[in-house]
C-alpha cells in the first residue's frame, strides 16, 4: 500500500508541482516576512501586518516599491526639426 501511495505522490508532483504541505513557521529575514516549503525550498512570503500569505497583486506592488523610480531620460534630438514633424502630422490628418 505504501508502494502505491509514493508511486500515486511522485506521479502528482510531476504533473502538478509541489503541494506545499510541510512547511516552516513563519520568520522575518531582512524586512520580508515569508514561509519556506521543505520539499521544494519555495519562498511564499506572507503579509507582515496580517500574517497572510500575499497574493499575485500584492507582490507585484511589493516588487515596485523595491525596483525604485523609473528615470526617463530625455532623447538629445533639435528640438525645432522633432517639433516640426509632430506639427507636420497632426496638420495632415
């Protein structure tokens, strides 16, 4: 019976991944609250306010607030010859 049962998990981990089931308790390391599999070794970070795992959205916000400001940098073309053809444009259409 345990045969089948190991042969039934390895068989649904390869088609569907890890299930996450044995886990760590939840610690914080440098500012990031989070829980670690001890099958697969994935991070699942959680909410430091509501202990909660984070959802997809609430990542992406996190990833944003760490990548820091986006700098736009102006591109050194004259300005009379680009102004211009904008001009040239909008008068056509």
């Amino acid at each position: 019976m345990s045969i089948l049962r190991t042969l039934f998990s390895f068989c649904y981990e390869i088609l569907l991944g890890c299930s996450h089931r044995h886990q760590t308790r939840i610690f914080t390391m440098q500012q990031e609250t989070y829980r670690v599999c001890l099958d697969c070794g994935k991070h699942i970070l959680y909410s430091s306010v509501t202990m909660r795992p984070l959802s997809a959205r609430d990542l992406r916000r996190m990833k944003t607030a760490h990548a820091g400001e986006l700098k736009i940098m102006p591109v050194s073309v004259p300005g009379s010859t680009a102004l211009q053809s904008v001009e040239r444009k909008s008068s056509v259409a």
